[in-house]
C-alpha cells in the first residue's frame, strides 16, 4: 500500500510523505530560526523535507564558518597593524651606540678599559716602587725627586686630573647604551604585551564562540548522517515491500 503523500514542504512547496522531513517544532533551535528568516508564515506544525533540511544545515554551517573566519581574519589584521607600528621597532644598539664611534671616543673607552684592570693597577703599583726606591736609595747616584717625592704627587694629581674626565666620557656613552637598552627593552615588552592580548582574544574567541560552534556542526552532522540512515532504511524496506509483492503475484 502507498502512503499518501499529504505534507507540503514549507520551503519549496512539494508534496511528501510524512517519512520524509520533519516538523519545524522538532528542528533545533538554530534551524528554526534560520526558517523564520526566509519564511515568516511557518509555524511549528510546518512540515519541512529532508532536501531542504539538508540545504539549510548546509548553509548553517557554511555562514558559521564563513563567521568564525572573518572574526579570525579581523584579530590577525589587528596584529598586524600593531606590529607595524614605529613604536615597536627595535634598535641595534651595537650600530647605534658602537658603529659610530669618533676616535676620541674610541680612545675614551680604551681608557675607561684599560684603567679599570688589575693590568692598570700593576702596572701603576711598579712605577710607584721604581720612583719611590730610585729616589730614596738614590740607584746609581739619581734622586731627582726626593723624599717627600713632591714631583710624584704632582704627577698623580696631574694623571687623577686627566683620567677622570676620560671615564667618565666612557661612562656617558655607557649611560647612552643603557638608555637604548631601556628603550628597547620597552618596546619589546609592549610588543609582547600586544601579541599576548591578541592571543588571548583569540583563546576567547576559540573557548566562546568557534568550539560551540564545531559542536553545532557536528550535531548538524549527526542528524544528516540519522535522516541519510533512515532514508537508506526505508528504501531497503520499500524494495522488500516490492519484492514481497512480485514474489506473491508473478503475473502480476
């Protein structure tokens, strides 16, 4: 026996059997709705087919997707206009602060160097023995400077004098590196700190939005799957009904 084909899709108007959709009351929440958009007139006893289910999941997911991407387009946008920003370019100190070195100031840090080493200090201690032994035993019947070694004080104020000011030039170009250092260090941190935020809100949008999001479509999945399942049934049982029948009456 035929069943009567006495559902009207709601959507394209054909005729079906009852077998073959579903009631609106029965579609998930998404569904519905996205069936209210196009067809205001529908109510919950309205029958929807099984082809135009599928084509409404089908675009369900696509306008998911298509959502999720643009959001994850527009932060990777964002990102990148962050990024290309002055405030976060990041300065080689070694052609900043030693790429352009005068030769005055390459002769400072030599100093500043060499007279913050135990080389200086050994050195310096040497001459001051030498001077001092020179003066007092009178070596070889010298003693330019005696005892209390008057030209000796004079010559260490006079070196005190002049290497002062030298490390402390070497020192200035310290701070300037420092500085850079500093800045640098800011710019990285600021950096960091929009790449993390970013990250975040991309974590966000991934923990909110986008895996509820792959659950819909899997669920969407799911029923396709069940309706293809039980259209595949109910072809099997109409092919038996039909063979059932031939079998019975042959010359039929």
């Amino acid at each position: 026996m035929a069943i009567k084909k006495n559902q009207i899709c709601a959507i394209c108007g054909n005729r079906f059997t009852i077998m073959e959709g579903l009631f609106l009351r029965d579609l998930s929440d998404l569904l519905k709705e996205q069936v209210l958009k196009t067809n205001s007139y529908a109510k919950d006893s309205s029958f929807i087919c099984l082809k135009d289910m599928q084509k409404l999941r089908i675009a369900r997911m696509q306008t998911i997707i298509d959502q999720d991407l643009r959001i994850d387009q527009k932060m990777s946008d964002e990102l990148k206009k962050e990024l290309e920003k002055d405030t976060y370019v990041i300065t080689n100190i070694n052609d900043t602060v030693y790429g352009k070195r005068t030769t005055g100031q390459r002769l400072a840090d030599a100093v500043a160097k060499f007279g913050g080493s135990w080389g200086f200090i050994i050195t310096f201690t040497i001459i001051l023995v030498v001077w001092m032994t020179i003066n007092v035993v009178h070596l070889f019947g010298v003693h330019f400077d005696p005892y209390p070694f008057i030209l000796l004080n004079l010559f260490l104020s006079c070196v005190a004098a002049i290497q002062a000011p030298i490390i402390m030039m070497s020192q200035n170009r310290q701070a300037e590196r420092d500085r850079f250092d500093s800045e640098n260090d800011y710019k990285t941190n600021m950096k960091s700190e929009m790449e993390i935020r970013i990250l975040h809100k991309k974590l966000d949008q991934l923990n909110e939005v986008q895996w509820p999001h792959i659950l819909d479509i899997q669920k969407m999945q799911i029923e396709v799957l069940s309706e293809i399942e039980n259209e595949i049934q109910s072809l099997k049982a109409s092919n038996e009904n039909k063979n059932s029948r031939n079998t019975r009456h042959p010359n039929k």
